[in-house]
C-alpha cells in the first residue's frame, strides 16, 4: 500500500515538474512576439476595455487617459504582460479593481505586472496613462485613431493581438465644437462648458486594429442604410462636391450591404453603420466597424471625374464594407494571414462591381486593377509570396503590398473557377458561419472549401499561395499546308525552382472577319492544344483573351498592325499588358517600338479605362525607358500625338485623360505654354472638364518645367478656399523650388518623425523631388533614403515604406543610381529581408533599364 502510495507520489511529481519544464517563461521583448500571443491567448480570455480620453483645446498639449481593462485569467503562472509602446513616464498609476495603486515594471515596450497581483478567474486592472500621438493623427482641429496593424499599444495599454477579440466602451471628452464617431452607437452627450462629453454604448467585439474613433470640426449628414440610421462625417467644403457626391456615398454603402447580405447568407453583422471622410487620409478605406474611415478626395468627385474615378469609390466603398464580414466579424488568428481579409474584401467589391455595372465592365476592371500591380512586384527579385512567416507584430506592416490585395484575388478567382462557383460560395458561407464573431486561419478555410472541391486544393495552395512568382508561357505551332498542325503551350517559372501553376485561360486565334476562341486547362508543364489541330493558319495568336489566366504570356508582334481592331475591350487590355510586360522581360518590343504602336492606338481607342491603361505606360516609357538625349529627340512627336489624339477623341473623359499625359510629358516650349495658359486662363481644351484639384496639379507640373515657380504656386494658393488643400500645396512648394538649398532642406527635414505626419503629401513631394528632370540634384538624396526605410516602417503606417520607395527610386534608370542600391544591400547583409524585398520590388524598372537601355 506504502509503494502503491508512493509510486502514486513519483508519478505525479514528475508530470508536475514535466508541466513545469515545457510552460517556459515568456520573454519581454520589443513588439508583440507569436510566443507571446500564443501564451496569452492559451490563458487570457473574455477581454473587456472601458477607455476614456480627454483631448484638450491645444494641439500641442497631451491626451490623458484612463483604460480599464478586465478579463478572465486561466492562471496566474506568469507575470501579466500589457502592451504599451510609450516611456515609462506616460503610465501614471495602475490600480487594481479595489482602488488599490500597485507597482509595476515598465520595460520593451510593456507594462509588467507581478504575478501575486493576479489571479485566476476574473481579474481588473487600471491605468491611467498620456496617450501616444502618432497613431491619434492630432491636427488642429480634429484628430483620428488609426491602430492597424499593432499601433493600438502605441496609445493605450492593452493586449494587442487579433485573437483577443474584445468589447469597448468609449468616452471621449473633446473641445465643444466638435463631433465624434466610434464603434458603438452614442449613449450619451454631456455639456461641460468649452468641452463636450461623448459616452459610446458598448461596441460589438472587436481586436484592438478595429476600435477607433474620430472626433473634430466636421460636417454631419444622416440617412437611412437598411433601417440603420447611418452617420457620416466630413469636412469639404466644396458645395459642388458635397452636391453631387453625399447621396451617391450612401447609395454605394446600400448597394454594397445589400449585395453581401444576399451572397454570405449573414446579415450586416455590426451593431450601426458609420464612416468619415479625412482629408489625406494614409489608405483608401479602413474598416473599422461604425466608424469606417476613407480618403476624402477618393469620396468627393466633381462634374469633372471619370468612370474610372466613379468606379474606384464604388469599389474602395464595396472593399471596406465586405471587410465587415471578412476581417471584422471573421478575423485571421495572426497577421501572417492579413492577407485572407483583404483578398475577399477585394474580391467581394469586384463582385459588387459585377451586379452594379455587369460581366464586361467587371472582367475589364478586374483585368487592369489586379494583373498591372500583382506583375509590378511577382516579376522583380523582391517577389514574397501570399502567406509570409511573421514573427513579431511589430513587422506586421511588411506584409502589406501588392501580392495580397492583387495577386490574391486573382488567386481566388482561379479558385472559385477551379471549384464550381456555386460550391465556392457553399464553402465560404460555411467558414463564415463556423467562425463568426471569432478568428480562423488559412488552413482552416482550406479544409472547408476541400469538402466541396475533387481537386487536391492542398497541392494547389502550395503554388499559388504558399510561393512566390509567376510562370513564364511559351508555345510552338506548326503549319500543314495553311492549316495548324501541333500546337503545344508550355509553362516555367520566370525564377526559382520547376513547378506548375494550374490555370485556366483562353487563346484567341484571330482571322479576316472572324476569329476563334479556345479554352486552355493549363494543368501541367506542357499541354497539346488538340482543338487547334487543322484550324486555319490565322493572323496572329492573342494569348489570355479572357483575361483570366495570370503570368508571362506571348506577345504576337503579328497583331500590331490589327490590334485596335479587336472588338473586345477586354481582348485589347489583355493585348496591352502582354506587351508592356514582354517589353520588360526583354521579349518580342524594344520600348521604342512599344511606345510609337501606343501612340498611335490612343487616337483609336474608345474605352476609357483602356485610354487611362495605354497612356499609362506611354508615360512610363517615356520618362524611364527612354534615353534623356532621345527624350528631348521625341517629345515634340509625343506632344503632337497625344494633342491630335485628344482632339479626335470625342467623349469628355477621354479627352480629359489625354490632356493629363500631355501635361505630364510636354517638354517642348511651345507644349509648356500651352499648359500655362490653360492653368492662367482657367479655359481647358474644347470638352475638357477640370477643377480646383486639376488646376493645383497643373501648377504643381508647371512649376516643375518652369523657371516661374514662386508665382504659379502663389497664385494657385490663393485661388484655393479649402484649408487641407491649401495646407497640402504650402507643404509641397519647397520640393519644387528652384533654389537647390530648398529642396536639399525638404528632403532634410524629412528625417523627422513629424515632418512625416502627412504621409501622402510627403511622397508626393519625393516624386517632385526625384522627377527625372531634377535627378541630376536629387540623386544624392538615394542613400539616406534608404538608410530611412528602417525608421519608416517603425513609425510609419503600412503602406509607407512601399510608397516612399517608390516615390524616389520609381523613374530612375541610371547605373550610378543602380549602384546605390547594390552597394546599399551588400553593406547590409543582415537587413530585415522584407524590407529588402520591397527596396527590390520599388527598383525592379531601375534593375531593367540596365539591361533594355544598355546602361
């Protein structure tokens, strides 16, 4: 009985000791380590914020703050880790639940609390804190909170991590002039003299990137959205604009909610619908429930916008509202998977566009939003692929870029095409439900949609999203006596090792009169095309006729002399990114042979979004394909070309379009002063339609190619009312000086954090500044920009690093510039290797211009 007892004893002990030996301690770090999010999310558990901030009437003075913080503890095993990315000197005071102030070790970006303090079951902590500013977005007059991906610790203490969804409670005591929106519908507004209070009532749950808040001197319009009273805030001023845009806003936020509702099976799933407009806002949209927040120049459209611009409202609307299914309600388990949310929103917005403005609108806007910028970064060195390894939330930003929100979708579309899209939608329903109101990864959503696919979707996720690249298509055809013989297509990757990417896609064998399409499964290496076998020789082959079909394709140089005459618009934007692209990989066009045939389509094409697509990559050529010596040579001919072809053209937008890449590429004396009296006289071009924002960009383009800097903008500031846009030009104005100690200043003083505040009007100022016109001075400016990039993506927000870059590296073309960056990398060999990547992907046309221009 004794050895029983004891044998009982040893058996225990050692599970006990074994227990102990595999829970290691978490280590406090900088950011928001995976092992820490694992631990916490394995013990941590229904999290409950009530948050007040009290913002003052002086810009400059801080935010105070209160965060309680309650929540269910499984054990208290290990020290409570709360992020909270300030000095020591901002946390006040943390309390317990009685009142009761306890110590505390701030330390890497945490707030540290001992292990006695805690204990298991519910536990409630309060700190009192000075809120970070940065991620706030303080200007004088209104402010807006902006946490994606981990800039939520970076203002307020907490558990910043997407899988400890919480609730919020807000209140937000702001100057008295200002309104206020968040999450939660408002509870209660209280007077307090030369400040208002504002109580929100509890939001729905949340992970911290989607709790935010705007408060400010805005306009406020409501209407009806599906029985919800929605809110919407702005701050233009633009009677016009307000006219013509408020209403469509709102019909966009119906049509996109209404279709989702019909196509997940789910109603809206959050408690209120709500969005602000914010003037040069970092990003399109962001999603944050009840309070969705969108660029405002990308709201607000004149009688002067295009389709493309009434199309691209619709679309970032339809992006940020499929988030509320995709992303908010159905959350990834880590950021690794940031690219499911953004993948569907765009995806489900394309399918938006679909009912909207039917199939030919759709394919043509999914064909040059997705393949042009998934290309853009697939075909350089830099190449991530969909789902990347993330070990630290802090580098979460990295992940952002052009893989996930374009190459992603067309992934999708080739996987619904794959499954059937009737049980795609059955598998997508499924992982909404399952999961709603939680957090899933990749690998569950595979499993699900498995259930309703025969194809082995394992092996397929491996090309598609687990790797990098495209593939690169090649074909041979023979001919018998005027008719086609063997015909096979083969496929490689354009680098890295041999594999498959299964697609489908169609070939277009064009005729006189007539032409004949044929579907290609592209399910191996190396396929037959049996149902070409004894067609007629045609003129030329057009490869991805439906715009499906993602990769290198052939260009047919046979087709120029007809390629205009192709009925579809979706056949010839097929045609036109095949040929950008082969021009890139030094296959089938020299760039001069593209341009002179792009030239001559403009005066032909009628679609607007194909015109917007060739003039494009007429300007790209021209300004970092082209020699400087042949640049001066051919500008005259451009100018003509382009002149004449707007002219010709008789739809407003169209013409609008080709006035805009004459104002960018005119050179010629007598183009300039063409330009100038336009913008002087306010009198465009027979049919052109332009406003306020035309006029500042042409000033701005003006002053660039001009020696009468200082009175063009002068005079364009003070043509300007708005004070956000006015304030944008002042900011710019030093970045087109002609004194070369001013812009030499500019760039300087960008080595401060807050001389970055207003991101967009800072790349917009870098690609002034590094116009090939002014490279010859700003050159010296490469190596501090990309000693910067480090300090960019700490204290930037996603999408900067990636715009910085291409704000100074994109029209560069020479060898001393391409040195820069090879010495850049080779001093760096322990570089953080996604920011190597992008630094890649922004130089990928400077890397190729050596080559194509025999630099």
């Amino acid at each position: 009985m004794k050895l029983s007892k004891l044998i009982l004893f040893l058996l225990s002990f050692n599970v006990v000791v074994y227990a102990q030996q595999r829970v290691k301690p978490v280590p406090v770090e900088t950011g928001v380590s995976y092992g820490l999010a694992q631990y916490r999310h394995s013990v941590i558990s229904n999290v409950e914020y009530d948050l007040s901030f009290l913002v003052p009437l002086k810009r400059a003075d801080d935010i105070a703050g209160v965060a309680h913080i309650a929540f269910d503890l499984k054990n208290a095993g290990q020290p409570l880790q709360i992020d909270f990315k300030q000095d020591a000197q901002h946390i006040k005071n943390v309390r317990l639940a009685q009142g009761a102030a306890i110590p505390f070790e701030a330390k890497d970006e945490h707030i540290i609390i001992a292990t006695k303090y805690l204990k298991a079951g519910r536990n409630d902590i309060t700190i009192d804190f000075v809120a970070g500013n940065g991620s706030l977005n303080r200007n004088d007059d209104y402010l807006y909170a902006l946490f994606v991906p981990d800039r939520a610790r970076t203002v307020f203490p907490c558990f910043d991590q997407p899988d400890l969804k919480a609730t919020f409670k807000l209140g937000l005591r702001v100057p008295k002039e200002w309104k206020a929106l968040a999450n939660g519908s408002i509870k209660d507004v209280t007077d307090e003299g030369d400040f208002m209070r504002y109580v929100f009532n509890t939001s729905d749950k949340l992970p911290t990137y989607l709790f935010s808040f705007t408060a400010g001197a805005y306009a406020d319009v409501r209407q009806m959205i599906g029985g919800r009273n929605a809110e919407f805030l702005h701050r233009e001023t633009d009677s016009t604009q307000i006219r013509l845009s408020v209403d469509s806003i709102f019909k966009a936020h119906r049509d996109a909610i209404s279709f989702l509702e019909s196509w997940t099976g789910i109603p809206y799933p959050f408690q209120k619908v709500g969005f602000v407009a914010i003037p040069d806002f970092q990003f399109g949209g962001m999603e944050h429930p009840g309070e969705v927040q969108y660029k405002a120049s990308g709201l607000f459209l004149d009688e002067g916008a295009t389709k493309d611009q009434f199309i691209a409202r619709s679309n970032v609307i339809s992006h940020e509202t499929a988030h509320m299914w995709f992303g908010d309600m159905v959350t990834m388990e880590w950021f690794n998977d940031v690219w499911m949310k953004e993948v569907f929103a765009n995806f489900m917005a394309d399918k938006v566009t679909e009912k909207l403005m039917g199939a030919e609108t759709f394919n043509l806007k999914f064909l040059q939003d997705h393949y042009p910028a998934a290309y853009g970064v697939d075909r350089t060195m830099g190449a991530n692929p969909i789902r990347q390894q993330l070990d630290n939330l802090q580098d979460a930003g990295s992940l952002y870029g052009n893989i996930i929100y374009h190459k992603a979708p067309i992934m999708m579309r080739q996987l619904e095409s794959l499954m059937g899209k009737a049980n795609f939608r059955k598998g997508i329903r499924e992982y909404l439900k399952k999961y709603a109101y939680g957090n899933a990864t990749w690998p569950q959503l595979i499993a699900i949609l498995s259930k309703y696919s025969t194809a082995n979707l394992y092996t397929w996720n491996k090309v598609w999203v687990s790797q990098p690249g495209r593939p690169v298509f090649d074909y041979k055809v023979s001919y018998n006596d005027g008719k086609i013989g063997a015909f096979t297509i083969s496929q490689h990757p354009e680098v890295g090792a041999q594999r498959i990417w299964p697609q489908v896609f169609n070939i277009m064998l064009v005729y006189p009169g007539y032409s004949k399409t044929i579907p290609v499964n592209m399910n191996a290496r190396q396929i037959v095309l049996k149902a070409a076998a004894d067609l007629a020789k045609p003129l030329f082959i057009l490869f991805n006729a439906d715009g499906m079909g993602y990769g290198l394709f052939p260009a047919d140089k046979a087709m120029t002399a007809s390629l205009f005459n192709l009925e579809s618009p979706l056949q010839r934007a097929s045609a036109y990114i095949n040929g950008y692209e082969n021009m890139l990989a030094g296959r089938a066009f020299k760039p001069a042979e593209l341009l002179k045939l792009y030239l001559h389509g403009i005066s032909i094409e009628k679609n607007e979004m194909n015109l917007r697509l060739l003039t494009g990559y007429i300007t790209n050529i021209f300004w970092t394909f082209t020699l400087p010596k042949d640049r001066l040579i051919l500008s005259t001919e451009l100018e003509h070309a382009v002149w004449q072809a707007m002219e010709q053209q008789t739809a407003p937008n169209n013409k609008k379009i080709l006035f805009g890449a004459y104002q960018n590429t005119c050179l010629s004396a007598e183009a300039k002063s063409r330009i100038y009296q336009v913008w002087l006289t306010q009198k465009p071009p027979a049919g052109v339609k332009l406003a306020e924002d035309d006029y500042t960009g042409m000033a701005l383009s003006i002053a660039l190619k001009s020696d009468t800097v200082t009175s063009v903008l002068k005079q364009q500031q003070a043509r300007i009312n708005n004070p956000e846009r006015k304030n944008r030009l002042t900011f710019l104005v030093p970045a087109l000086s002609l004194n070369v100690q001013e812009r030499d200043a500019f760039f300087n003083s960008l080595a401060e954090r807050k001389n970055r505040a207003k991101e967009a009007w800072v790349t917009t100022g870098l690609s002034y500044l590094n116009h090939p016109l002014r490279q010859s001075t700003s050159i010296k400016y490469l190596p501090k920009s990309l000693e910067l990039v480090e300090e960019i993506q700490r204290t930037g927000d996603v999408f900067f690093p990636q715009s910085w870059l291409s704000a100074v590296f994109g029209s560069y073309q020479t060898k001393e510039a391409y040195q820069i960056v090879r010495d850049f990398l080779q001093r760096h060999p322990g570089y953080n290797p996604k920011l190597k990547d992008k630094i890649l992907q922004a130089n990928d046309n400077l890397y190729r211009a050596q080559g194509i221009l025999g630099r």
